[in-house]
C-alpha cells in the first residue's frame, strides 16, 4: 500500500513537471517569435515612419528551423518588409503599375504563374508560406531563408522609385543577394532606365569610367581585362542606381562585373557633373 502511496506520488510530480517543461518550452517559443516580430516591426518603422491611409506598410516573417536546434544557424526566419499602395483607395497608373511590380517579385512557386490576388498583408504571407513549405524537405541539411525589403520613394515630380533589397539562401555554396532601383514614369506608368534619365554618350560614359576606376582603384592605363572587373564589349552604365539630392550612385550587383568576392560594386557622379546630360529634373 505504501509502495502503491509513493508510486503514484512519483508519477503526479513527473506529470508536474513535465507540464512545467512543456510550458517553458512554449514560453520560450513566444520569447523567440515575440523578439523576431519586434525586429520586423523596427524595419518596418525604418522603411516608413510616417503612416498614411494610402501607403500601407508593415513586415511579416515566418520561422525555419530544423526540428532539433544545436546552433543559432539551426534556426531562420524569412522575412518580408513591404511598403505598397492602398488598393482601396483611388490610385494614379503608376501607382498601380508599382504594385503589380511588387506583387510579381513576391517568392512563388518554381515555374508557376506570377500571382492574381491583389496585393495585401495576407498575399505576403502566402508567399512565405510558400517559401517555407519549399524549403521543409531539406530544413535536416540546410536551413533555407529569405529575406525581401520594398521601400517606396515617391517624392520625385515626374517619376517613383521602388527599392528592392533581395537575399536568399537555399542551400549552395552560399547564398545570393542583390540591391534593385526599379524608376516607373508617373505619366506613362512604364518602367525607366538610365538612357530615360540621362543622354548617354560618349562623353557621359567617359566621366562614369574615370569616376568608377578610382571608386575601385584601377588606373585609366591598365585594361579591364588585366583587373577582377570585365564589362564585355565596353564600359557602361547600369540601369541600377540610386538618385540623392548630391549625387547618383550606380550598382553593379554580385557577379555582374566582378567576382562574388567583390560584392556589390558601386560608385557615384555628383548631380553638378551630370547636370549637362540630363533629361528630366531630378
């Protein structure tokens, strides 16, 4: 009876304490998914601090991890942190063209159409769903993530600008990433490229060479070819750059000029040099 007593004793502080484990563990769970939307909520006040009815903004995240966590790397959240048009309210062309832009740029799946719904909170969210459910069959060898980031900069008369900041990793030798300007003329809502912004001539791209190969070190007497940089058939000028109030900067993403080692390759004109191929106020 005493042994009875004590059995049964035993087993309700095991049922004890295997509650209060199982409650930590949950506990720490809501700590960990509590701090990451903490840190996406930051982003998301970084990209736009100042809200209006019609550009919604917010982040959203989903949490990759292999089943048992040994390392800080054994765990991955993929993010989103977005910024787009209010598609309840009226909207210019342009603003409906930028919209689509994002939508089409939101992760989907392999050789699927891009998607239909309009784009909302809930359109991001699929995509992550999407994304983590890709990556699930190799989370024991890998832990895949993503991270995208849409910024909206409208301010400019005559045209807008979507930043576009893309990484991911899925598993290879290592991951990629790459920084987009993408420009949508507020008239014609089509796409810009450098040429609509500037008249690209021979003179233009021999004042971008000189200020690209000091930015980088080269001297204007040794070939490309003799360098880590190649630009095949002649210097140019990428379709990928950046307008301040000083100056433009021109990105060459990972792989595009260089090798992998190098990175993103940039390197800025001031406006005061440039103001004489102008085509459109800045």
């Amino acid at each position: 009876m005493k042994l009875k007593t004590i059995s049964i004793f035993a087993l309700a502080l095991l049922v004890v304490f295997a509650c209060q484990t199982e409650a930590k563990s949950k506990k720490e769970v809501r700590t960990v998914k509590k701090k990451a939307q903490k840190e996406t909520e930051v982003q998301a006040q970084n990209v736009n601090p100042k809200d209006t009815t019609l550009l919604i903004s917010g982040a959203d995240s989903v949490l990759i991890s292999k089943k048992k966590v040994v390392e800080d790397w054994d765990k991955q959240w993929s993010k989103v942190v977005y910024q787009f048009y209010n598609a309840s309210q009226p909207l210019a062309k342009w603003q409906v063209a930028i919209n689509n832009f994002i939508r089409k740029g939101l992760h989907r799946p392999m050789d699927s159409a891009p998607y239909t719904a309009p784009l909302s909170a809930k359109l991001i969210h699929q995509s992550l769903l999407v994304f983590k459910k890709e990556a699930q069959p190799y989370a024991e060898e890998s832990i895949w993530n993503m991270t995208d980031t849409f910024q909206i900069d409208d301010h400019f008369a005559t045209f807008a600008c979507v930043k576009w900041y893309s990484s991911s990793n899925t598993g290879g030798a290592h991951g990629m990433y790459g920084m987009g300007y993408y420009y949508f003329d507020k008239v014609s809502a089509k796409t810009m490229g450098i040429k609509d912004l500037l008249r690209v001539d021979e003179g233009l791209l021999k004042l971008a060479e000189i200020a690209f190969r000091k930015s980088v070190g080269i001297k204007a007497t040794i070939p490309f070819e003799k360098t880590e940089f190649s630009f095949g058939e002649g210097f140019y000028l990428p379709d990928n750059f950046e307008i301040t109030d000083k100056e433009i900067r021109f990105i060459y993403n990972p792989y595009e000029v260089s090798n992998w080692a190098n990175g993103i390759v940039e390197f800025s004109i001031p406006l005061r040099q440039l103001k004489p191929y102008l085509k459109r106020a800045v």
